[in-house]
C-alpha cells in the first residue's frame, strides 16, 4: 500500500461525493490509501491570477502547510505529494505552489501567516516550499500505469459507448496541465484499459462555462449544447468528466439547453471512478449511482448493459 | 499609472508582443456573447484606450478557460489579462453580483464551487 496525502475539498463532500467515494475505493484496490489531511479548508476554487493578489493565495498554501504538518507528525513519512479528485482544487493547490516559487511572496505571505498565527486557525509553521498537488488521474497514470488498472478489471464495460470530457483546468495552462492541453489522452487510455469502446468527442476540451452558470446559466446551456451533441451524434451512451463544475454544467444544466434546441437527447454524465468501480466489480455502493447526485439517471443505461 | 499601465503590472504581461492575429478570439468559446473580441481588448491595451474596455460586457464573459493563452503565438497569458481588467473594476467600484439576487431553488443544487469560484471572478 501507498499511503498519499489526500485534499478532498468541497464539492467532493457535497454535490460530487459519488466521486470521492469511487475515487477512493478504486484507488484502495489499486494499492494507493488516500490520508485525508487532518485539516484542511475550501482551496479558494480559482486562483487569483494578479501578480499583486497574495491575500488569495492564503487558503490554498494553508493546505499545503498541513500536508507539512502531516509529515510533522508522522501521519506520512517524507511524502510531499497531495492528492485530489477536484479539478479545480488540483489547478488552485498547484498554481498556488508554482507562485510562491518566488521567494518574496512566499516570504510576505509566511510572515502574514505568522503574524496572523491565532487569526488563521493555529498554522503553527510557514510555507517551506516543494508539496506537489497530484490529480487523481496522474496517480493512476505514473504511480499505478494502465496495465494495473486492466488488470484489475472484472467486468469490462463491453459496449459501452462512452465520450471522455475534459473541460478546462485539469489541462490548462501549459505549466499546470497533466497532459497536452490541445490532445490530452490520459481519460481516453483509462478507459481503454476498462473496456470501453471510446466515442470521439471534439469539444472534449472545451470550456463547459463554468462559474457563469450562477449568473449566465445562458451561456451555460449554449456550451453544454456544444459540448454534448457532437458525442452524441457520434454515438455516445454516456459523457465521463473529472471536474465537479464540468459534471454539475453537463448534467444539471441539459434543461436549460433543450429548451435552447429541442434535438438535444437526454445522456447521464458519470466520473470515470464510478466506470472504474464498476469495471472492476467492487461492492455497488462504491458506485455513487445510488446517492440521487445525477440529473439524468445513469441506472437504466447501466442496467441494460448488464453493469449494474 | 494609467489605467493600461495598470492592466501590464497587474496582468504581468507584454501586450506590446501581440501582433493582432485573431487567434484567441477565434479560439474563445463565449466570444459570441463578447461585446469586444479578446484581440480588440489587447489592441485598445496597446493603444492606452482602456476606458473603451470598460464600456463593454468582454472581461465579464471571459471564463477563464485558458483556451487563448495556451494557444497564442506569442505566448500572451490573455487569460490574466481579462483578470486584470475585472480587478481594476472590482477594486474600483461595486461587486458586479450579488448573492441576494440568486434564485433560492438554484442556490440549493450548485455545488459549492460554483458559488465560490464565481464570486472570486465578480466580488471584490
Ligand atoms: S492570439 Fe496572441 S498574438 Fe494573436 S491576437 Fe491574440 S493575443 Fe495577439
Ligand atoms: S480565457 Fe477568456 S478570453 Fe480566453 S478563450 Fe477563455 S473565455 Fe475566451
């Protein structure tokens, strides 16, 4: 077993728990336990991208102080790796360790840290530098590797039309992404390795509109549009993401989008954990099907091809 | 400063560099909805007319997909750019939403992180 660090953040315990849950059984039967940091607060969700804007790095290096801590006390040994299943935790954690590579933020931003001691919730120790955040899908990737992954598959997804998704910030920019943000692969080989037959999907890394879809549900519904019926044209049975905003857009937000254009058929949108815990036949409760997370219910699809 | 001195300090970026060839607007998936392309909001940086920016809805639109700065041929982070001029304004007048406005029933089902992520790009 490795033992990694694991930030769960926010949407992962409330609209998105189908995600953690499967993420963090597959990962178990893979060989990786997740340690969720013994504390931990919301990421801040977008990193602040002025040069100027310190205060917004506070919550995110915060995290990355407790993973520290976490060695500190022996919880994990030498480990300076962190884990999420959000894609905009992962993007926030990782773009806040790349800004503080300049010393002099770090150094404002530890001596706030020290200075605001009582204030920030007992930080006892500054920001030292060198934790990496991780992406689930780069532990499965490099840490695990494909040929595991097939191998612990049980009931391969046979027939499953499946189109990967990869919206945003899990691949954009350059110097955060996981993989090539123009022809990312990483979704594409999972599910290869599971069985699935992969539906091309041009928009897979398109924008899914992301926080607008508080106050612009408009442009939301237009790109969920975009982004749901060339797969579907092409035969897609199912949409799988990685990001909770994405999920929540694509799913939630095909209402608004049919009322846009009546041709837009109904199709669930699943986390690929939840394809890897079905493939590799864990326990059902591990598949988050059955939490009344989804807008349009994968168990129909699931059923009539003999997967759940 | 001036305000397109400001958009340089506080986006960290070289407008002068852009040579105006219309990839990121060609690649921005919400510029249908955008008063000002991205590539007349980089010219009317260059040009020092930002006040010109400020009357369009583009900055807002913008959603940070980084679509345009993975893309640009001359390595411009436009993305930071659009930040910078939603941060001139934020820190210049009001929030540009407010949380009252926001449908009861909506506020139930969005995951937390549409709410946070949203008032990070429309709060001060
Ligand atoms: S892609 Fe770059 S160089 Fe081309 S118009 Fe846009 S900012 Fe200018
Ligand atoms: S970051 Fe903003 S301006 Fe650039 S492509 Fe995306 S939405 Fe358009």
């Amino acid at each position: 077993m490795i033992r990694l660090p694991y930030y769960p953040g926010c949407a992962v315990q409330t609209t998105a728990r189908n995600y953690a849950i499967s993420g963090i059984a597959v990962a178990e039967k893979l060989g990786v336990e997740l340690v969720e940091l013994p504390k931990w607060n919301c990421c801040g969700v977008f990193p602040s991208l002025a040069t100027d804007d310190l205060m917004r790095h506070l919550a995110p290096i915060r995290n990355l102080i407790h993973v520290q801590e976490m060695n500190d006390s022996g919880v994990v040994q030498n480990e300076n790796r962190v884990v999420t299943f959000c894609s905009m935790c992962f993007h926030t954690l990782k773009e806040a360790s790349l800004f503080v590579k300049d010393e002099e933020k770090l150094g404002k931003i530890n001596t706030f840290f020290e200075r605001e001691k009582e204030f920030v919730g007992g930080v006892k120790q500054g920001y030292k530098g060198g934790i990496k955040a991780l992406d689930f899908l780069e532990v499965l990737r490099d840490i695990i590797g494909y040929e595991k992954i097939a191998k612990e598959v049980k009931k391969p997804l046979k027939g499953l039309k499946v189109a990967p998704y990869y919206g945003c910030l899990v691949i954009r920019p350059r110097e955060i992404g996981i993989d090539d943000p123009e022809n990312p692969t990483i979704l594409e080989n999972i599910l290869e390795a599971l069985g699935a037959e992969i539906i091309n999907n041009p928009n897979r890394t398109q924008c899914c509109g992301s926080y607008h879809t508080i106050d612009r549900k408009d442009i939301v519904a237009k790109l969920t549009y975009d982004n749901l019926i060339y797969p579907i044209r092409n035969g897609a049975e199912v949409v799988v993401t990685c990001c909770p905003l994405c999920t929540f857009n694509l799913d939630f937000r095909q209402k608004e989008a049919r009322e846009l254009h009546r041709d837009l058929k109904e199709i669930p949108v699943m986390y690929y954990t939840q394809l890897m815990a079905i493939a590799f036949e864990l326990d059902k409760q591990f598949y988050g099907v059955d939490l009344e997370l989804h807008h349009v219910d994968p168990r129909p699809l699931l059923k009539a091809k003999n997967l759940y | 400063m001036d305000l397109a001195e400001k958009v340089k300090s506080i986006s960290g970026e070289d407008v002068l560099s852009c040579y105006q060839c219309g990839l990121c607007s060609g690649s921005c998936p919400v510029r249908y909805a955008m008063d000002l392309s991205p590539t007349q909001v980089i010219r009317l940086v260059q040009i020092g007319e930002v006040e010109k920016i400020f009357e369009s809805n583009t900055f807002w639109i913008c959603s940070t997909c980084f679509t345009c700065q993975a893309r640009c041929p001359r390595k411009i982070n436009i993305t930071k750019i659009m930040e910078a001029l939603r941060q001139i304004r934020l820190r210049r007048d009001q929030d540009k939403i407010a949380l009252s406005k926001i449908p009861k029933e909506e506020l139930k089902i969005f995951p937390p992180i549409a709410l946070v992520s949203n008032f990070r790009k429309t709060t001060s």
